[in-house]
C-alpha cells in the first residue's frame, strides 16, 4: 500500500511537472488573441476622406476593439487599386481600430459621419470582428441595415458571416465561413443556407468567403460583377495572384487534432521565433497584412509591428496606422522589411537580428511567406498554417 501510494505521488508530481513545462512552452499559443485596448490619447489629424461622386462607393464595416486585419485591409487595398471606387473604412466609434497587439488602423469615418454626410453604400464589406456569435452589437447590425438596398452589393468575409447573417439578409441563401468555424457559425444562424467546397458562396447581390485568404476570391469577384474582367484581371495583376481566373473551387479542411499535435511539436520542440514587422510610410497594405496574417499562425514567441520616426505612418492608399508599442526593435530574431531601405536604417534596428527582405514585384506575398515557412518549420507545419489561414 505505502509503495502504491508512493508511486502515485511520483506520478501525479510528474504529471504536474510535464504540464508546467508545457505551460510555458505553449505560452506563444496561449497569449494569442490577448490584445490589450488602445490607451493613448485620441487627438489624430482626423481628416475628412475625400469624395468622388463619379464613383460608387464601398463601406468597410470595423469594430474598434478588433477587426481581421487580412479580412478587412485586402479588399481595402483591392477596391482602391481598381480607381473607380470610394472606399472607406467606418467604424462605430471615431476611434483606433485593433488589428493586432499594439497595432491600430483608424477609421476614416463613423457611423454618424456617414450618416450626416448621407452617403449610400454600392458595396458593404463585412469582415470577422471581435463578435463571432450570436449576441452581435445591435447598433452595428442596424447600421448595415439601414445601408443596404436591393442595389447593394454585400461581402462577408470569413467569420464575418456572423455579422452577415445576424442581418437576416442571407436568410434563405447561400454563406460560408472559415472551415474550422462552420460548426459553430452555423449552429448560431439556422435560417441562411450553410454551404462549403467553395472560395466564395454568391446568391445575387450577396457573397460571402471561406477563410481568411479568400478575401481575395470574394473581392476579385465583385470588382469583376461591378466593373467587368478587364478591371479585375488588373487587380489581381496587381496583387500577383496565382491563378489565371478566380478560384471558385475550394477544399473545406477543419483544424482538427491532427493539425493540432503539430501546431503542439512545433511550440514544444522548435524555436519559437521573436518576429518584428518594420512598418514604413507609403507601405503596401496588401503585402503588410499577408506577412503579419501569415506569420502570426507560426505561433511565434512574439511579433511586434516598428517604426522608427514616430507612432504614425501612413499608407500607400492613405490610411493611417498606429502602433502603441514604440520602438521596441530590441531582441528580435529576424526582421521583416518590405520597402528597399539603407543600410544604416537596418543597422539601427539590431546588428545581431536577421533581415528578411521581399521582393514581390512578380510574386503573391502568401505564397513567399508560406515557402519560407516550410524551410523553417517543414512541410506538415507549413500545410496547417494554409489551414488556418483556409488557404487550400
């Protein structure tokens, strides 16, 4: 009996030894998600965006406490490069709008500015915000709502289905979401007709995307049913993408325990790296975000946004971003820089940090990321990042 009882206490004590180590070595897996608010103060330039009234307007709806940055800044970047469109950025609150830890976007407009200003909606894109289920913000719903006409086109990107089928405009037709999150998606929202195996579900003047990646699907698509496939093709030059037409056909893969473990060996026995994103005026809000997108799913130990001059920059189609981390350029293990820069720039940031430099003048920026990807971490970690991203 003692020597059972014994055996016992070494093997819980064990046991509880194993899972404190696992504990800290998971801890880049487990402080994912965990994005303090914005507390500076909120005195910006705010300038009113200018207005066309040649051209159709979109409307990117924005939650301020957290908004997809991939889901919300691809299209961003994809209507504005056809030229022919007014795109903005609306959020409730006239306020910083998290798009990862001590990285902000701000909104060109409110919901009372839009309002006020009496702008009408040809396209409304709705990204995955910060309220995946049920108990969407009702001023939110009412707001698309209010804003959307049998004229008007709708974009749910990813679990931006959500907010879509909160609206009850999908009822009855056909949506999809991120593969990993159908299951609970669907068991929120009965009335709209789930479906998978697609890039982009379309019914009409509504769409909707898988995951994440397929941002781009669901935006190629509307730029061609607004302006043609001359206007497309030259977008998705634009942005390099891969295929020669729109890729409709998708396969619709789970994370499920399988693609778990690996994420698991990865943390456990691989150097989860410290990844800083230098962040520069004029940067590509495509490129920035399929990097930042990309390899956030690495599950690295950090990955921090820098800017040199000051907390501002703004962007190649002039959005203004704002990072709440200063210049925390220290102890990083590789860098990532997509704009050419001098010498003495890099040499600023760390002597002993690893540079890795893009050149994406011929190529899809998810594609170099995911390469490099599989040379660090092998082909099976690299596979589950496609699936976190839903890029299959």
């Amino acid at each position: 009996m003692k020597r059972f009882k014994k055996v016992l206490v070494v093997s819980v004590s064990t046991m509880m030894v194993a899972c404190g180590i696992l504990f800290f070595l998971l801890q880049p897996v487990l402080v994912l998600g965990q994005y303090p608010p914005y507390s500076g103060d909120n005195k910006f330039d705010w300038k009113q965006p200018a207005y066309d009234a040649s051209k159709k307007t979109v409307f990117i709806i924005a939650d301020n406490k957290l908004t997809e940055m991939f889901d919300m800044l691809a299209p961003y970047y994809m209507f504005k490069a056809t030229g022919k469109l007014n795109v903005y950025i609306i959020a409730k609150k006239k306020a910083p709008i998290q798009i990862k830890k001590d990285l902000f976007v701000l909104p060109q407009l409110s919901f009372a500015e839009v309002d006020s200003l009496k702008l009408l909606a040809d396209v409304i894109v709705i990204p995955a915000l910060s309220i995946r289920d049920d108990k969407q913000d009702p001023k939110v719903i009412s707001f698309i709502k209010q804003h959307f006409t049998p004229e008007t086109r709708m974009l749910a990107v990813c679990d931006g289905a959500a907010t879509a089928a909160a609206t009850g405009l999908f009822d009855g037709k056909p949506i999809t979401c991120h593969a990993s999150d159908f299951k609970m998606l669907s068991s929120h929202f009965s009335k709209p007709q789930w479906i998978q195996q697609v890039s982009v579900a379309h019914s009409g003047n509504l769409y909707s995307t898988a995951g994440v990646s397929n941002a781009v699907e669901g935006s190629l698509m509307v730029i061609n049913d607004l302006f043609g496939r001359t206007v497309m093709q030259k977008v998705a030059a634009d942005i390099h993408y891969s295929h020669p037409d729109i890729l409709t056909s998708h396969q619709s893969i789970a994370i499920e325990t399988g693609s778990k473990l690996t994420i698991a060996t990865k943390v456990i026995a691989r150097k989860n790296r410290k990844i800083g994103m230098l962040l520069q005026d004029g940067i590509n809000e495509f490129q920035m975000v399929s990097i930042l997108d990309t390899y956030g799913r690495t599950f690295p130990k950090l990955i921090r946004c820098i800017m040199l001059s000051d907390s501002t920059i703004q962007t190649k189609y002039g959005l203004t971003l704002v990072c709440s981390g200063g210049d925390q350029s220290k102890d990083l293990d590789e860098i990532h820089i997509l704009q050419p820069t001098n010498d003495t720039t890099i040499a600023s940031i760390s002597r002993d940090t690893e540079t890795v430099k893009y050149n994406l003048d011929y190529k899809y920026p998810i594609d170099v990321c995911l390469l490099r990807i599989g040379e660090l971490y092998g082909d099976k970690f690299q596979n589950v990042v496609k699936l976190m991203l839903d890029y299959n």
